[in-house]
C-alpha cells in the first residue's frame, strides 16, 4: 500500500503543487551551487549526517571524495520493506533530491550522477525520467545515468549499489576502502541515500542559518520518519529533530513496544519512550539508533518475540549466501529463534549464534540481524522466559499455530 505523506517544513514543502520542476523552482527557486570547500563547511556548520542508516557526517565524506574524476552516487533504491521515505521523495519532489545531486556534482567538479532506483516500483523510474528530462530542457549540463535495483533486502547497501553500477549483481561485497576513497570503477565516490541529498541542496539553498531553523541548537534541521511502513497504514512525515516521539505516535502506539531503525533496528520498551524526542542524541542515550527513519510500533496484544522471529526468518532468506555468517549463520540463528519462540526452546544457543555473525560477514546484513535479536533478548527477559515455559503474552495460538 502506498505512504500517505503529510507536507514538511522543508524537504516536504508545497509538495501538493506537484512535483514538477516549475512547480517546484516556484517554491525554492533555481538551487545554487557552492564550491566543494563552502559545501564542506556548510555540513560542518549544522553536523549534517547521511540519512541511510550509518548517520556518517556528510562534511567527511565529501572532504574524502573530492578528488579527481569524482562521482555522484544517490541510492533510493531503500530496500528495507518498511521505509518509504526515499520513494515518497522521488515520486512527490524528485527535484528535491537531484538540486542536492546536482551541488554535490558541481562540487566535486564532476558531471557523472548515477540514480539508483528500486525496481519493483516502476513508477519511480518513470517520474524520474521525466524530472530528468524537464532539466535538461532547462539546461542543466549533467550526465545522470539511471539503474534499477534487484528487489531484495540487501541491495541497497553500498558495496552491493556499486557492484550494480559496475555490471555485476547487486550483492554485497567485502570493500577493503570506503566508496569516497575507492568506489565506483576505483574513483572517488559520493554515495549516499536520497534524503541525504535533498539535504544536501536544502543546506546550499538557504545556508547553515536557514538550515538550523528547524530542529534545535544541539541537532539542526528536520528528519523524515516512515510509520508503520510494512502495515496497512504507513505513513511518510517528516519531522524537525526535537519532536517529542509522543507528537508523531498514538498514545495507543506509545504504550506498546517499538521497534526503531528498521529490521536492523533495536526494539524499546513503553517507558523509554514517553521522555524520548526525535534526536540522536535522546535516541543513543537509549541505546538505540535511528537508523533509517523506521519506526515501527507493536500492535496491541502482539508479542515481540513473534515479530521478532519473523522478521529473522525473512532475513535469513535474503543474504547475498557470500560468507559463511548470513549463508550458514544467519538461518541457524532463525531456526534457534523459532525454536525458543514457537517450542518453548532453550535461549543459550540463540545468544551464541548472535556472538558468532557478529563482525564476521562481508557486509553488515547479519551484525543488523543480530542486534534485532539482541535487542530483543535484553528488553523483554519476561517474555523470554515465558517462551521457554511454553507460554505467550500474544495468546498461546499465535506461537503454538
């Protein structure tokens, strides 16, 4: 089912007029581009973090790619399941996100931009295409090559994106250098996500003061949030860092368990959230990450172990089956689980493999699925417990069926 998405306060501004070009130059005007060196110091200014998970600080990573031959990377390929945000970006303001792309080319002094596109959603490739074309009828001299991305979990990481654009499956990769040092075809390489971008040209737009006035002293600007992303009602909001949670959830949401940052993400429990804000900063202190902007709160009466053990089971299906942690780790780990869960099982061996695939894989895919787990295992011991009893506070047929 398709997002709803509200209108922002920045990158989701005006987006009811349509996400032309015209449209959109009417709202913002014709987007500036800085020079790498005021670009860089811009990010710094405001702390400007990448949106795609890692929060890695922009201003570094394009200090590192500005070299010769540099290229322009932006993955909207979001192959979590539940985060909307970069395909509600391209359909509704796709020049939001390439104004960014086209700073950060300008830049690097480059005019090499490749957009990666998820291709299970045919309708972002066509709007982008469009978007594409009404900018180089308005002169905009750039190369943007467009490429589809396989439908699976794993391929947007950011050596599984490269391989793509190099013509080789779009699985992960061990990478021995960071992409802005050594990425596509051995250049320079700015790879980031699509929001990261659309904050890249915001920042350019209006400048590190315009910027800040969103959010607060501590974290400028705003974030976007996917709700709900693989249920019936997901949402699209985007938010200034700041929000208390209890302004984006129900107060039936609030109330119940929650998973943050996405499959990889950690869960939390009903009383870390009532004080939590949208921020890093709150979000760490917990010991949590916002990862992609996923949040997705328990169902009333569901129990976490049960959606816990789901999500393994669908995460172990989608490794690359390249390194020994995801291609025999990963589904040990969910036959483990399954076993703790729906037979009353024991917890030690769950916890071992968790040890094991941790910092062992070619990519992060089974560090993300172990800290789910463990997440799990260390929020909620009663329900633990409970499952190795037999029982389950989500109703005995939920496990037992």
């Amino acid at each position: 089912m398709d997002p709803v998405v509200s209108p922002g306060p920045a990158l989701l501004a005006g987006i009811g007029d349509g996400p032309g070009l015209e449209a959109h130059r009417g709202r913002f005007g014709k987007s500036p581009w800085p020079s790498a060196e005021q670009l860089i110091k811009m990010c710094e200014a405001v702390d400007l973090r990448g949106r795609g998970g890692a929060g890695f600080p922009a201003a570094i990573k394009m200090a590192t790619a500005h070299r010769r031959k540099a290229v322009v990377v932006v993955n909207a390929s979001e192959g979590e399941p539940a985060s909307r945000k970069d395909a509600a970006l391209m359909a509704l303001a796709p020049h939001v996100v390439l104004d960014g792309a086209a700073a950060v080319a300008h830049a690097l002094k480059t005019r090499e931009v490749h957009i990666v596109v998820p291709s299970e959603l045919a309708s972002i490739g066509f709007g982008l295409e469009k978007a594409l074309d009404e900018r180089v009828d308005a002169g905009e001299r750039i190369k943007w090559q467009i490429h589809d991305a396989a439908p699976r979990f794993v391929a947007g990481e950011g050596s599984a994106v490269l391989e793509l654009l190099a013509g080789r499956d779009n699985l992960p990769v061990t990478t021995w250098q960071p992409g802005a040092v050594s990425g596509y075809k051995k250049r320079p390489t700015f790879l980031s996500n699509a929001e990261t971008f659309a904050h890249l040209g915001h920042l350019a737009r209006l400048g590190p003061n315009g910027y800040a006035a969103q959010g607060t002293a501590a974290e400028a600007g705003t974030t976007l949030l996917t709700l709900r992303g693989d249920g019936w009602d997901p949402i699209v909001v985007e938010v200034a860092y700041g929000t208390p949670l209890s302004d984006v959830l129900t107060a039936d949401e609030m109330d119940q368990p929650l998973l943050l940052g996405g499959y990889h993400g950690t869960w939390l429990k009903p009383e870390q959230l009532a004080a939590m804000a949208v921020s890093r900063i709150d979000i760490a202190a917990a010991g949590a990450t916002l990862g992609a902007g996923v949040v997705l709160p328990l169902a009333h009466g569901r129990c976490p172990l049960v959606r816990t053990e789901a999500l393994v089971d669908y995460l172990a299906g989608q490794s690359a089956r390249r390194c020994g942690p995801c291609m025999n780790g990963l589904p040990n780990l969910a036959e483990a689980l399954r076993d703790l869960v729906h037979r009353g099982g024991p917890v030690g061996p769950v916890e071992e493999l968790c040890g094991l695939v941790t910092q062992r894989g070619a990519c992060a895919h089974p560090d993300g699925t172990a800290r789910l787990v463990t997440s799990m295992l260390s929020r909620f011991p009663e329900e633990v417990d409970l499952h190795s009893l037999g029982e389950c506070r989500g109703g005995r047929d939920e496990v037992f069926a």
